[in-house]
C-alpha cells in the first residue's frame, strides 16, 4: 500500500492560520473624537492592549475585513441613536489600508443623518469574520467613546463653538 503524501509545510501559509485563530475575538475599533485606532475585544467588549506578536498578526497579513461603519447622532429630543451598515470587503487589505477604504464609505452614510444631529463617525474592522448584533454593536462603539461630541444642536443651546 503506498503512503499518501504529505501537504507541504508553507510557512507564511502557517503564520496566517495562526494569526487568524490569535485574532478571532479582536478588531480594530474608530471613533472621530477619539485617539486613534483601537484594539478591541468584541467577545468581551473592552478594550485591549496590543503587544507586538498581535500588532504582527494584524499589521503583516493581509485579511479580508469586515467592517461595521456608524454615523452617531443625537435627534433635539435628546435621543441617542445609531446607523450602521455591515460591509464585506471582497479583496483582501492591510492594516494600514482600511482608513482609506472606509472613508468613502462613511461619506455616503453621513448624508443620510441630518447635519444638526450627527455628533460622531466611527468603524469597527474584524479580520475573522464574526456576526455582531446591533445592540452588541452599540456597546462596543460605546466602549470606544462615540457619545463624547455633542451634536451641533447641543453646541449652539450650551454656547459651544462646533
């Protein structure tokens, strides 16, 4: 009987399907008013810090996203709302890539909140895809600090320049 043969051993093969398996429950979480990008934990909805084995995984590799985009908004009821849109990307992109990507895209959703109301923009990019409820996702944009700008309605009643 002959012995069947062994798929061969790829390295960067081996490395991606164990940068995937480390970042299962990690994305990549935006808000305008923050600091930056941020490394969350969607499973656990904190943030995390990145240390440099995952900070490799997510920056060396190229994935294809999943991005969750949001428009914030505050209506002159005072109600806090959301509008999110879930997007597959279909080609495959680093890291580094996805402001660039996203930023079209926030641009359509922007015009469908009123200007007077919309007090934050933000994303959340997951390099495994993972499906996220919409109250899973208002806790995480949450977590992030979305609601820390007022609306430019608030900013004219507290005397506030925009």
């Amino acid at each position: 009987m002959a012995k069947k043969k062994r798929k061969p051993y790829v390295a960067h093969q081996q490395k991606a399907k164990s940068a995937k398996a480390a970042l299962r429950n990690l994305g990549i979480g935006f808000v305008s008013s923050g600091d930056g990008l941020e490394l969350i934990n969607v499973a656990k909805n904190r943030i995390e810090t990145c240390g440099p084995s995952i900070d490799a995984a997510m920056s060396k590799i190229r994935y294809k996203w999943q991005i969750y985009i949001a428009a914030m908004g505050r209506s002159k009821l005072g109600q806090a709302y959301i509008k999110s849109e879930e997007i597959n990307v279909p080609d495959e992109y680093f890291k580094h890539e996805l402001s660039s990507t996203v930023s079209d895209l926030h641009d359509k959703l922007s015009v469908t909140v009123p200007k007077d109301q919309l007090s934050n923009l933000g994303w959340i990019a997951l390099p495994v895809a993972r499906d996220i409820s919409e109250k899973e996702l208002e806790a995480l944009f949450n977590t992030l600090g979305c609601w820390e700008n007022p609306a430019p309605w608030q900013n004219e009643i507290l005397g506030n320049e925009a």
